[in-house]
C-alpha cells in the first residue's frame, strides 16, 4: 500500500491511499462523524463500510450529472435526512461523481468534509486529488465549482480490473498530461505506481498553488480545447479521450508558436498512440464553435488562453492568435 500525502496552506494535509484493498481504509480516514450521505451512481458495485450510519443517494450517469439540478436535489436529500456539519461526505465513483460529491460538501452548510473512493483511473489520478470541485453550464464544463479539499482519498486499484477498456484508456488521457509534467517515467511503470505517480506529481503542483492563482494552471495542460469538444459534442467524446487530442493540439501550437521543435511535438503524437487515444478532432465540431467555447474557457485573462509547452516547461499563455488557432485546429482534423 503507497500513502502520500497532499500538503496544503495553513501546515494542514490529507491521505492519498493507493494500491488494492485501499477501500478497506476507510474507517481509518474518515474524520469522526455520526452519519455518512454516500454519493455514487447505479453499477458502482463497491462496497463502503464507514462504521457509521449511511444513506446512499444516487445520481445520473455520465456529464450530464453535472449540473445544478443535481447540486439541489442531493441538499434537498441531506437537508430531509437530517445531515449536519458533524456528519460527512463520501463519492464513491469516478470523476463525475468526485466532482459533484465535493462540490456539494463545500455548499451543503456551507461546508460539510468529504472523502473520496475513487473507482476509476481518470479519478484515482486526477480528479479526486486536489479539492477542485464543480458542474457544467449549457455554455461549458465546469464553470460553477468550489475549491473543496477532501479529508482523504482512496485509490483502490482492485477497481480498475473490472472497468470496460474505453474507461481505462480515458484515464490514460490524464496520465499522459503528467508525462509533460515531470512524470516522463509513469508510461513504463506498473499500475500501482503508475497511479502514485500521478498523484505525487499533482500533489506537488497542489501545494504549491492550492487555489490555482498561478503554478496549478499546468494542470489544465490539453484541457481547453478538450472541454470545447466535450461541450460541442454533448460529451460524446469522453474526457480523457478529449485531453488526448487537446495534447496533440496543444503540441502543435506550441510548434507553431515556435516554442517547441518538431521532436517534442512528435513525443506528443507518439505517447498518445503509446496509450491508444484518439489525436483528431471529431467529425462535424466547426473552428467557430470551438474558438467560441475556448473563448469561454476558466483561464481565459486576456484573448485566447493556452496552456502550452515551451523552453522553460507547461505554462498558460495569453492573447494567442485566433488565425493561428484556426491553422491549428486544421492540422489537428
């Protein structure tokens, strides 16, 4: 079993526990509370024992459980069970329900603790670690949120064995963003270390910017262009499999930025094929229709926003040329 832990502000942190059998941790993790509102989605066959009372409230598959309507009616539950601020949180799923289970901890009371049984690898490496939180808007994903740290998260890797194939490559999607972070060694390693790695890696970046105010961008590394076509696309295109081709463009703008050679933005295109990710754009998503979501996008300061490789690593770039997005986008079809 690998336990790291995520530092934060104020001398405080909390437990990542990684490896098989990481769920029965969970009594050793909670905070000391009285009851547990578990949220998670039909088919998430994990078995929780918090050691507490439980109730189980359900939400809907897929991105479209990401919304406000959700949001309401899961405090509208809490509020009819009774939970209190001496109570807890638990998101026993993937990245869509880490997200709306933490989302909902930070604004149930204003603020109830939660924890996270992370069950698929996109979450396990990425979207259970680091408090970022929210659901989408008809005009883009995850534009309503909070930063909500959980108390702990566990990374049960037994999880993994019975995910369809489509589920495990979207995770490979993030895991190849963290290839460029510093991770160069994650793609030759086991699934264990694999996971710990990504998680070490975002545990750093975390510490050091827990609010993303500055350094914590990087992590945003592929995503503007993969949340447009998630957005465009009704989220036909799973996330992971969005952040696959968002790299490749990403690399080739930066190629035409003149901020990498051809050689790095090769590395970009041969890691993808390495996890068997898509690296085109999918049919029928117009250059307006994206130009004007990634206009949308969080970063977005000054004109369109990127965050790009470079001579000095992953960094946010600002006021990027539409004209040169647009020549992008067409080599990315």
């Amino acid at each position: 079993m690998i336990d790291i832990h995520v530092p934060l502000t104020g001398g405080r942190s909390y437990p990542v526990v990684v490896g098989p059998g990481a769920i029965k941790h969970l009594q050793t993790v909670l905070p000391p509370v009285s009851r547990v509102a578990v949220v998670t989605q039909d088919g998430i066959e994990v078995e929780v024992d918090p050691g507490v009372e439980q109730r189980v409230f359900t939400i809907p598959d897929g991105e479209q459980a990401k919304t406000l309507a959700t949001i309401e009616k899961l405090c509208s539950g809490f509020a009819t069970w009774g939970l209190t601020r001496g109570d807890a949180v638990l998101g026993v799923g993937g990245g869509v329900v880490t997200d709306v289970a933490g989302f909902v901890a930070a604004s149930y009371h204003r603020g109830v603790p939660v924890v996270h049984v992370a069950t698929t690898l996109l979450a396990q490496i990425d979207a259970a670690i680091g408090g970022k939180t929210g659901v989408n808007l008809p005009e883009g994903k995850n534009l309503v949120g909070a930063f909500w740290q959980p108390a702990a998260v566990l990374c049960d890797t037994d999880t993994l064995t019975t995910l369809p194939e489509r589920e495990m490559r979207c995770g490979r999607g993030e895991m190849a963003k963290y290839h460029f972070l510093g991770g160069e060694d994650i793609k030759d390693l086991e699934i264990d270390e694999q996971v710990s790695r990504c998680v070490e890696i975002k545990a750093e970046v975390v510490a050091a910017d827990e609010r993303e105010a500055g350094r914590r961008v990087v992590l945003n590394y592929g995503h503007t262009l993969a949340h447009a076509i998630e957005t465009i696309g009704c989220y036909d295109m799973h996330h992971g499999e969005a952040v696959a081709v968002g790299l490749v463009f990403a690399a080739e703008l930066a190629g035409a930025m003149g901020r990498i050679d051809a050689e790095r933005v090769a590395e970009h295109r041969c890691l993808i094929d390495h996890y068997d990710l898509p690296r085109v754009l999918p049919t029928g998503v117009g250059d307006n229709e994206l130009l004007a979501a990634m206009g949308r996008d969080k970063k977005v300061l000054d004109g369109l926003t990127f965050v790009l490789d470079g001579p000095d690593g992953v960094e946010p770039v600002h006021g990027v040329d539409p004209s040169l997005v647009r020549d992008t986008l067409d080599r990315v079809r």
